[in-house]
C-alpha cells in the first residue's frame, strides 16, 4: 500500500495552507496524521494525507437531500477542530447542496444539471435523507421532480454514491413504523449497494476520512456487509465503551438520576443499545471538546441510531440484545468494597514478625562475632 | 574474552554438596509453615483473591507486588551483582559467593513469579505472556512481566553449571562456560533494566503517589536502592549460612562488598534529598503527616549503614550484619512507603495486608528458605571446605 501513496509534501509546497484552509500549518499536519490513524494506515501515510489534501483535483461534489433535517449537514459544519467546513470546501468543489448554495430556484437546477454534465462518471453523489415511495413518490418534490427521479437522475453517472445519514442509508426515522411515506434507502431505490455512512447525525470525522481516503488512495475504503467502511463500524460500541466495567461487574443505573446514574455505572438496563451497535462513537467522540462527548459519555444510553432495526425501531427504554456477552444471572453486591485498615490481628502479626525479626537479627549479630574469618582472599589470589 | 576464561578458571575453586540431614528442628518449622501457606494457596485459587487477601479496586496491588515482586527481585539483584564483580570486573577472589548469590536470586525470582501468579486475577490466561501475539508492547506491566521471565530464564541459565556438575556433564559444562559471559552481561542488563522500571513504575499513578515518593529520578533511586539490598542480601546470606553451618566467615570479602554499597548509600541518599529540594517539596517533609514520618523513619535506616560501617569497627562481623539488614530494611521500607503509604486514590480506601496475604508471603520466604538449604545440601554450591576445619551441622 505505502508503495501506491504519493510521498509527502515538500515544504514549500505546504506554505499556502494557512491561507487556503485558514488553520495553522501544524494543525492541518496534525489533522492529517488524526485522519491517517483513523484510516489505519502506517504513520508514515500521515506525508501523503497532507499532499493528496493540497494537491486534489477538488472532484464535484452534488448532494441531495430528501426527507430529512439537514442534521448531518449541521454537524459537518460545526465540527471545529479544524474547521472542517474550509477543509471540505476547499478540498472538494461542492457544486450543489441546498442549504449552502447561494443559488435559488430553477438557477439552482441548472447549476447541478451543469455540473453532472462537466463531470460525467467523475462527480460524487452524495445523498442526505431517506427517499418517500409511497403515493409515487409525490411526498418529496425538488424542481419538479419527485426524490425517486431525482436520484435515478444523478446516480447512473457518478463515480461514486455515498449515503450520509440513517435516513439515507437505510431509512432511519422517517422510515419507523408505519412508515406512511414509505421511505426508503438510497441503496433500496437504486437496487445496488451504495456507500452507507449511518448516524444521527453520523460523526463528521467518519464522512471526512471517507473522502480523504477516496482522494488519497483514488478508492473507496473497505466496506462491511451493510455497505458501512469498516474503519468507522467495524467495532462494537459495548466493547470500547468507558462504561463497561460497571456492566462486567453488575453496576447498573435502574433509573435516570439515581445513585447509580450519578456514579457513571452502566446504562444497559436503562435500555442502552451498546451492545447491538456498531459505530467508533466511543473512540472519536463527538464536537471536538474532549472527554465523555458521547451520548453514553453524557449519561444517556445509546439509542442505536445507525443500525437497522434498532434506532428508531425498538423503544429507548428496551433491553438491548446482547451479541457478545450476556451477563451473569447473579451478581455480586453493587456496592464497591473500599477495604479495611490494619485490625488489632494484623498489624499485631506484622509487629510479631518484625520483633522476631530484629531479635533474630541481634542475636545473630552477637553470634557472628565468634566465627573464624576465611583467611584474607588476596593471599590465595596471589599464589595463583 | 577474559570473561570467558575467569569462568573456566574458575570451575579451579572447588566446590561441593555440604550433605547432612534435611530433617531438622528448623526444616521442619519451615515445613510448617509451607503447610499452611500450601492451604492459603488452595483457598485463594478454589474461592477466588477476595478470599484471602484485603485488595480493592482503590488498592489493586498490595502486600505480594510490593514484597514478593519488588522488593523479592531487589535482593535477588545480589545475584547479577556477584556475577557482575566477579566476572565483569574480573575480581576472583569473589567466586566463592557467586553460586550461593545466584542461587538466592533464582529463589527470589522465582518467588516473584509465583506470586504475580497468585496476584492476577486470571490467572488461566498467565500463558499468555509466553505468545507475542499476545504482547502488548505499551504496557508497563508488561514490560516487568517480561524483565521478571527473562531475569529468571537468565538465572536458570547462569546456576545449570552446578547441576551439570553433580551429574557429571562436563564436556556439557565445558561448552556452556565458554557462552556464559554473554549470560552474565545480559543478566546485568535486565537486572539494571527492571530495576528502574520497577521505579518507574509509580509514574503512572501520577498525583495518587504523594510528592515526597513522586520523584523525578526515579530510575536512579530505584537501582542506587536495590544495588544496596542486592549488596545486603550477600552479606546477610553469607554471615547466616556461615553461622548456621558453623563455617568461617567471608568477612573480608563482605567488608569490601559493604563499603561499595556505603558508598553507593551516600549517592542515593544525596539524590534523594537533591531532589526533594530541587522540586520545592522539602517544606513538605516537615510537616506532621504519615507520609512525612514514614520518610524520616526510612531516611534514617539508608544513613544508618553510613555510620556503621565507619572505621575498623564497622568492618567486624557484627556491625556488617547489622548494617546489611539495615540496608535491606531500609530499601524494603522505601519500596513499602512509595507504593502503599504514599499512595492516596481517593477518600474512603483502606488496605492493610490481611492475615492471608502474610500467610502466603512469609510462606514464600520459608519455602525459598527450604529449597536453599535442599540445594546446598544436595548440590555443589558452596565452597568445598579443607577437612581440618570441622563438619558441618544441621
């Protein structure tokens, strides 16, 4: 792999990008070696990170958005650290997307035709929001055009689809039961895989290596079997989560704001879905600002959101299904055993054994003075 | 090379099982108490660590790590350190006392590994360490894991020749001398290594570890420490087992051994206070803290050797004794202090060892105690002594 990436920037190369991504140069060197972490590659990668960022020939990016609450969008711009909004404007040319273009109407229509047209095969389409079927489609218009043709329209010639959101990839909250618009899946309207990034909102980070790792190694990451790249929901969150000792040990909230709660113990029986769901949450947190950013991290149990079937689907307040361990059926007492101090038995014992010990030591001294001394080593060493 | 041929010069120095009986009043008070360590054992590992010992979750190590690992492996350091005088700085006239050391420090290791076996939770899972797949190479506690396997492999190695002789493989003894100096280097390198780890160690208890015993030099006060109590170790085995066999004593010898270690005392203990100073944290062993007097009281112990061994007096036989246990009290007492009186984890957490964890260490002293006089009895490790000079006693 290390033989495919283009090698690090030169110095000089790396000059402007105060400028063009208004961060200091070592923050962008420093977000480049977060992203080749994420990624997986070898440290050393973190060189062609930098230069595939500078040098990328900013592909076309055209998103759409259907029904949903523009949340993703929300939490990409938000992300601080670095200011990833320059980052992804800069880094990809985002000829259309509805909340940040400045363009209105039917100027906004003629923009994306134009640029599908300019980048045939070569754009990026990326979809935010589930896609309604029912009524034929007619709950969700744009231009004209209902979401099913709209998407039908743009995905035959893009180099790659990604899905950004639940909703997108796999129907998320408009799709919960009974689901009256019939929304679907990106994947589900197109009948093929496409690339799923789920969450709600899903971490910024996951949607910004994905396409670092597009530009860097002109590919798509490794996806799972739901079309998720496995660098993001690859782990299970019960198995990296602060919190799971208390669940080894039977430390359990009951309720919101009970002892256990306030001590930070394991969210599972307040209906945590930590143990169903596979996401980095717990490893890459959320907003930037450091520890326990995360909904388990704040005290409230994972609800599940980027997997089918349990966010959105299964009440918060259920159990979740365990796929890994099942707790035992008895657990020892919660409360946490603070130790005792020395007992009158103890340190009685340890005072005997020293006694004994400095008494052996004083006779023993006395003893040792009685001894004949070895005849003085020199001597012997001489005569050899 | 010369390493080389001082080890196969020094297969010349004869040396011969004592026999004798293993029955004894004394074997059999030792064997008493292996008994009863022999039944803690047996509770801990049906009923689980709860069982017998008084660790919590604010007080994961206790008595075994502190006494059976860290201060067990630094007497054992008189092993390499004999090695090292002898064969290192080529001093023949120590020889006596090498196989005797290194048989002490093996006991020593091996005792530290027993325990960590005892002190992990699960321990079904202790193979583990052998695998590199298993390695996690950013553990500190992996990282004294290996030194204490490596360290006791090492050790294995260096006493083989005293089996090898009792059975009569010499050709085998011949080929293994001829390698042994790269065991003994390698031993001091680990020793050394493992021995400013275990300092190192309390590092990452960061601001739990009270100022005084958060030390900036760590490393150096961890090995000056045990390069005195491997130094004491010597002395104390050899003046017990001179008196105990009723064998003339190395009093030479250990007298120059001990002036290395006063030296090496005084080094320490201006470190330790130069660092003290040098942080700001001097006011703070003034004030009437646990911590404060526990410093003063083991601040004595170290300066005490210096005094002791002052002059001709302090090279008699006696005051050698008595400044070699106060320097392994001393060092005992500093590891003791650092990891258990100085550590504060919070509000509410007591630990003192319980009845069962004493059991299970002093039980592991007596049997490394045992196993010594087994192997000198059986084996030849000390000095064969001219027949003029009286037989040996039990």
């Amino acid at each position: 792999m290390k033989g495919r990436l283009p090698l690090a920037p030169r110095h000089d190369e790396i000059d402007g990008v105060e400028a063009r991504f208004g961060m200091p140069r070592r923050q962008f060197l420093q977000f480049c070696a977060g992203i080749t972490a994420m990624l997986g590659l070898a440290p050393s990668a973190a060189g062609a990170v930098a230069k595939a960022l500078l040098q990328a020939r900013r592909p076309s990016v055209i998103w759409l958005h259907f029904q949903e609450c523009t949340g993703c969008t929300e939490s990409l711009l938000r992300a601080e650290h670095p200011t990833l909004e320059k980052l992804i404007l800069d880094v990809i040319s985002l000829d259309y997307h509805e909340t940040l273009m400045a363009a209105a109407g039917h100027q906004a229509e003629a923009a994306r035709r134009a640029a599908m047209a300019a980048n045939k095969g070569k754009y990026i389409l990326v979809v935010e929001g589930a896609i309604p079927t029912g009524a034929r489609g007619n709950f969700c218009k744009i231009g004209g055009q209902t979401a099913i043709d709209l998407i039908q329209d743009c995905a035959p010639h893009a180099a790659a689809v990604v899905a950004i959101g639940s909703c997108a990839s796999w129907g998320g909250m408009p799709s919960t039961a009974p689901n009256p618009t019939g929304a679907s899946s990106v994947a589900e309207i197109l009948g093929r895989p496409v690339l799923n990034i789920p969450g709600c909102p899903p971490n910024p980070y996951n949607f910004l290596t994905t396409v670092v790792h597009y530009l860097v190694l002109g590919k798509l990451p490794e996806l799972d079997d739901k079309g998720r790249p496995k660098f993001a929901y690859g782990r299970l969150i019960h198995e990296n989560c602060e919190r799971r000792a208390h669940f080894d040990a039977g430390r359990f909230a009951l309720e919101f704001g009970d002892e256990g709660h306030r001590l930070g113990w394991c969210l599972y029986k307040l209906g945590c879905k930590g143990p169903e769901t596979y996401a980095n949450c717990p490893s890459i947190l959320f907003g930037d600002v450091g520890c326990g950013s995360w909904p388990v991290g704040a005290g409230h149990p994972c609800i599940g959101c980027v997997e089918k079937g349990v966010g959105f689907t299964k009440p918060i307040h259920a159990l979740a299904e365990l796929l890994t361990v099942t707790p035992p059926t008895q657990f020892a007492r919660p409360a946490e055993e603070q130790g005792q101090g020395g007992t009158l038995a103890t340190v009685g014992t340890v005072a005997a054994i020293g006694g004994l010990a400095i008494g052996a030591g004083a006779r023993i001294a006395r003893n040792l003075g009685k001894l004949p001394d070895e005849p003085p080593p020199d001597a012997g060493e001489a005569k050899r | 090379m010369s390493a080389f041929s001082v080890t196969h010069e020094a297969a010349a120095i004869e040396t011969a099982p004592i026999g004798g009986r293993l029955v004894t009043r004394f074997t059999a008070v030792l064997g008493l108490i292996v008994g009863l360590f022999a039944v803690v054992v047996a509770v801990r590992f049906a009923r689980g660590i709860g069982a017998v010992t008084n660790l919590n979750d604010g007080y994961p190590w206790g008595l075994w790590i502190v006494y059976d690992d860290f201060i067990g492996t630094a007497l054992g350091a008189s092993g390499f350190i004999v090695a090292f005088v002898t064969y290192i700085l080529n001093r023949g006239a120590y020889h006596p006392m090498v196989r005797p050391a290194l048989m002490t420090a093996l006991f020593g290791y091996i005792m530290a590994s027993l325990s960590v076996f005892f002190d992990i939770g699960r321990y079904w899972n202790a193979w583990h360490l052998f695998l590199p797949r298993y390695a996690q190479i950013d553990s500190v506690l992996w990282q004294v894991a290996m030194c204490i396997m490596v360290a006791t492999a090492i050790l294995l190695v260096e006493v083989l020749p005293v089996v090898l002789e009792r059975f009569g493989k010499h050709g085998l003894r011949r080929k293994l001398d001829r390698v042994m100096f790269l065991f003994i280097a390698f031993g001091v390198v680990v020793a050394v290594m493992q021995q400013s780890a275990f300092g190192t160690l309390l590092v990452i208890f960061g601001p739990q570890i009270d100022p005084i015993y958060q030390i900036d030099l760590l490393p150096i006060l961890y090995l000056t420490s045990t390069i005195g109590m491997g130094l004491a170790a010597v002395t104390l085995e050899g003046s017990l087992s001179a008196l105990a066999l009723r064998r003339p004593l190395e009093r030479e010898l250990l007298g120059r051994l001990m002036k290395v270690g006063q030296a090496i005392l005084a080094i320490f203990l201006v470190a330790r206070f130069a660092d003290l100073a040098v942080r700001g944290v001097l006011p703070r062993v003034f004030q009437p803290t646990t911590v404060a007097i526990v410093f003063w009281i083991e601040s004595a112990l170290f300066a005490a050797p210096l005094v002791l061994l002052l002059g001709k007096a302090g090279q008699r036989a006696g005051r050698l004794f008595v400044a070699a246990m106060t320097m392994a009290i001393a060092g005992m007492m500093y590891r003791f202090d650092a990891y258990l009186v100085a550590y504060h984890t919070g509000p509410g957490w007591h630990y003192f060892p319980s009845l069962g964890e004493m059991a299970i260490t002093v039980g592991l002293i007596a049997l490394e105690i045992l196993a010594f006089i087994l192997v000198i009895r059986l084996l030849p490790v000390l000095p064969r002594r001219h027949p003029s000079s009286g037989a040996g006693r039990s």
